[in-house]
C-alpha cells in the first residue's frame, strides 16, 4: 500500500536508481524528485559524471535542456549575460511567441531594459530604507508570533511562513492587509503550471486569476499616480521614469516578479529553516547557546533550502561550457540547488552547519546582473523571525513529515506540522 | 607590503596590509574588515564589495574591469568614484589607498 512506505524508504529506492539508470535518462527537472526530496542524488551522480548534461523531459514545453550542475560552471553562466540570455523566460518551460502566459517582466529581460526596470524598483530594497522597516517588520513579526497555538499542532507554513511573508509583500505595495492573502494566492497562481502539477488550475483560470490582479493592482496605480510620490512599489512604479510607461502585460509581468520573488522564495526558507534545524539537533544547540550565530544561521538557511531551484538561460551564440558544444538557442538550467551542494565550492556542502566559516558564499540569489533585488530583505526578514522565535519559544517541534510542492522550479513546502509546548 | 584603509559609512578607519597582488576585497574579507560582503568570493558578480575611492587615488586604479560597470549598476548608491574591491588589484603603488565604505552591500 502506497502510505505505508516511509520516507526512508523511498530514499533508499531513488538513491539505487539514480546511481544505476544510464546517463541519458537522468532528468533532474522531474517533479517528482522534489515531492519526495530524492533530485539530490540525481544531483550527486551528474557532478562527478556529467556536470553538464543533455537532459530530457517528457513534459512538452520543457523538452531538451542542458543541466548545469557545478558551482563554478553555473557562476560562469549566470555572470554572462552577453552569451547567456534571459530574454525567452526564466523557467524551462517554452510558450509560443505572443502567448498571454509568456509574462513580460525585468528578470525575464536582457540589457538595457532590465537594467532601467530593475533601478526603479532598486531603492525599495536598499539598506537605506530597510532600515526604516526593521520596527515595522519586527513588530509585525512579534504579532504573528504571540498569536501561535500552544499544545496544539498546527501548519507552520501556513500560520508563520505565509503569514509574515504575505504581511510583509502587502507592506511593501501598501496593499489593503485585510485583503493581503490575495497575494498569496495570486503568487501561487502565477507559478503553477499544469503541465508539470496535475492539480493545477487550467491555464485558462489561472491567467483569469492573473486578470483580476492585474485588475486591482491598476486600481492601486491609479490611486497613486494621482497623489504625490510615496515608497511603497506600487507609486516606485507608476512614478519611476523607466517603468511609468508600462503596458499591462508589462505590469502584469513585473507584479509577478515582486509578489512570488517576495513570497515563494522567504516564505519556503522560513518553513525549510526550521526543519533544518530540527534534524541538526546539536546545530539547533549550538544557535541556542549564542544566539548571535543567527547572523550566519540567516545566510546558511538561504543556502539549504535553496528556494528557486534553478534559473533558465539561452543561449545567444554557439559556444562551450565545461567541455560541452552548447548551441544558439539551447536552453539551461543553471541548477543552484547542485551547485549549493557541490563539494568543490563548499566545504561539507551536506552538512547544515549554523557556524559555516563562509556561509554568504552561496548560489541561491543567483549572480551578475539578475542576481535577487530582494537579498537583503530576506535575510533581514529571516534574522528577525529567528531572533524573536529564539527569545520566545523554547521548543518547536516538527511532529510529522513536510509535504513538499510538485515543482522543480519553486522548492518549497505546503505543510510542516510544528507544535510549541506552552 | 600595501597598506590600504577602510572608512567606515558610521565613521572610523581600518587600516590593514595586505601582499602585492591581493585584491582590495581580499584584504578587507582576510582581516574581517566589517562593511564588505563579497558574496561571490571575486568573481565580479554580486556587486557587495562596493567601495568609494578617494579622489586623490582615482587616477591610479585605471579603467573599470569588462563587467564591472553592469554590476556597479546593482549597487545601492553609485556615485562617480564608486568601484568594486574585488576589480582592484594592489600593487606597491598603491600603498596608503582610502577608500569610504557605503552604508551597506546591496
């Protein structure tokens, strides 16, 4: 019977199997393997044998693909955007020209657009302003934190990892908080893809969903086209020189960006830190005796859960990457996830450790120019929801398993049940 | 060995040595001088050694390395005299370098 096999055992059973199916039939965009957490040893077996390699998938749309599996080699990519393009999208997935699901935004674009589109929205998310949030992000964390169960088990994802992430996006769009899971459920809807999750929404529903915020959120920038320039993205965007011209796809394109790039990605490494340090008890031990480790905890996380898998490229011109003849027009995925476990870029890259001598050396905002706009809010989201979880709780417990999201893209998690003593 | 010194956005110098060849970012992560991140360990990449150079030593660090502009466009505050650490190299030259910190790496 089907729930009756452990985790253990489906390990066990993923690890014999990457190590003994040819070559040519690894396929690490396979959904599967992130359900069940086992794309690690497919991963393992690419590094050492092949670490650029000719993938393929049965999904149509994502087809035949380059899997970039080494740290240096994907660093290579992803700080050459001249040869490696993002112009044809950021996930494997092909659409044809023209189709209303192909979003138009700036992590999707190539110099000089992306660079006029990402200074808009850059200060938002500078020191300077960040620090005016950190109150405002802490008390708001506090908030979420004294309102959590007692005795009881609950959904850490959904009571702490999308409350605060939600809270904090709808902060950033001065967004009505009493409508904020609306952004939640627009992120969700803008990374799913039934192509890849059966139960996902029709294409047709989900673009009818992505209407309706494109929708509101018009109604947002015509509010604040019309009053004086404020901070928050929103009036950024419909005041910022670069982005003030924006067509709806456009804008459509780039509200996707900000809402899953603030929320699936913080979201995933809030619920991901825990169960690391859940099954690194002596690392938890460690956080606990000298709380100031957080600072390099925050940075250790981001790496472990490695939140957005991969990033795709294009390639402009033929050229070569580790050996390998890539073509114009070949695909890539820049797997961050391998790379962040590559063992000749990170010393015991399997090891969660709290205290790592290098911990911000990692791939999980990628690098060059598309690297995350959103860094520096993420970790500072994480370091006050560890220090406050820290000085408040004594003990959290994970009682169960996580289920983890069908996806090779977002890594990330639907529920982890946690219970905190009272 | 060259000596080159860090002011802090808060105020506050660090002055460090390092050995000819060093990149200005290896210098400041090797004495754990605070203010530079260098996330992609020199690569050119991550724009978090961003510096400001004292005018008076502008000249002498030549041109901007291929891809360094692109990345300086990452920063949060670029001015005229902004750099990354990890494009400079040093050399007995520079000895007795100045270079402000900005208030963070972004």
């Amino acid at each position: 019977m089907l729930d009756s096999i452990e985790p253990a055992d489906i390990h066990a059973a993923a690890r014999a199997r990457a190590a003994v199916l040819p070559l040519d039939d690894l396929n690490p965009a396979d959904p599967q393997g992130f359900v069940d957490d086992t794309v690690g040893y497919v991963f393992e077996r690419l590094r050492r044998e092949d670490p650029v390699h000719r993938s393929h998938s049965p999904i149509p749309g994502i087809d035949t693909y380059w899997s970039v599996t080494r740290y240096k080699d994907i660093m290579q990519v992803d700080s050459s955007h001249s040869i490696y393009s993002s112009e044809n999208g950021i996930t494997l997935m092909d659409f044809p020209p023209d189709d209303e699901q192909k979003l138009r935004m700036f992590i999707a674009m190539d110099q000089p657009k992306h660079d006029e589109q990402r200074k808009a929205v850059n200060p938002i998310v500078a020191p300077a302003n960040l620090n005016n949030w950190q109150n405002l992000i802490r008390e708001r964390t506090v908030n979420v934190l004294e309102s959590l169960p007692r005795n009881e088990t609950f959904n850490w994802v959904d009571k702490v990892s999308i409350e605060l992430t939600t809270y904090m996006l709808a902060t950033l769009f001065d967004f009505p908080l009493q409508d904020r899971r609306l952004l939640t459920h627009w992120s969700d809807m803008a990374t799913s893809n039934k192509l890849t999750n059966p139960d996902a929404p029709e294409p047709e529903v989900r673009m009818a969903e992505l209407r309706k915020m494109l929708e509101y959120f018009t109604r947002l920038w015509n509010e604040r086209i019309n009053a004086p320039p404020s901070t928050d993205l929103v009036s950024m965007l419909a005041h910022g020189p670069a982005t003030r011209n924006m067509g709806p796809a456009e804008y459509m394109g780039n509200l996707v960006l900000l809402i899953v790039g603030g929320n699936d990605t913080t979201r995933n490494s809030m619920t991901g830190g825990l169960l690391a340090l859940h099954e690194h008890p002596q690392e938890m031990a460690k956080l606990r005796a000298n709380p100031a480790l957080v600072d390099s905890l925050v940075p250790e996380i981001i790496r472990w859960q490695t939140p957005l898998a991969y990033m795709r490229r294009s390639a402009l011109v033929d050229t070569e990457l580790g050996g390998k003849q890539i073509r114009k027009g070949d695909k890539l995925a820049m797997w961050y996830l391998s790379g962040n476990r590559d063992e000749s870029a990170i010393p015991e890259p399997n090891r969660f450790i709290v205290d790592r001598e290098r911990p911000r050396q990692h791939l999980s905002f990628g690098f060059g120019i598309h690297r995350c706009v959103g860094n520096r809010l993420a970790e500072l989201q994480l370091k006050i929801l560890w220090e406050e979880l820290l000085v408040r709780f004594k003990k959290i417990d994970v009682v169960g398993e996580p289920t983890r999201i069908r996806s090779s893209f977002v890594r990330g998690f639907s529920h982890l049940p946690v219970r905190i003593p009272g | 060995m060259p000596r080159v010194t860090f002011i802090a956005f808060a105020g506050g110098a660090r002055t460090v040595e390092a050995p000819v060849g060093t990149t200005l970012m290896r210098a400041a992560t090797d004495n754990r001088v605070p203010g530079i991140d260098g996330d992609c360990g020199g690569n050119c990449a991550c724009a978090t050694c961003h510096v400001y150079v004292d005018p008076a030593w502008w000249e002498r660090l030549g041109v901007h390395a291929a891809g360094e502009k692109d990345m300086l466009n990452l920063v949060a505050e670029l001015r005229g005299n902004s750099r990354l650490a990890c494009q400079i190299t040093l050399t007995e030259d520079l000895n007795g370098l100045v270079v402000n910190l900005p208030e963070a790496q972004h």
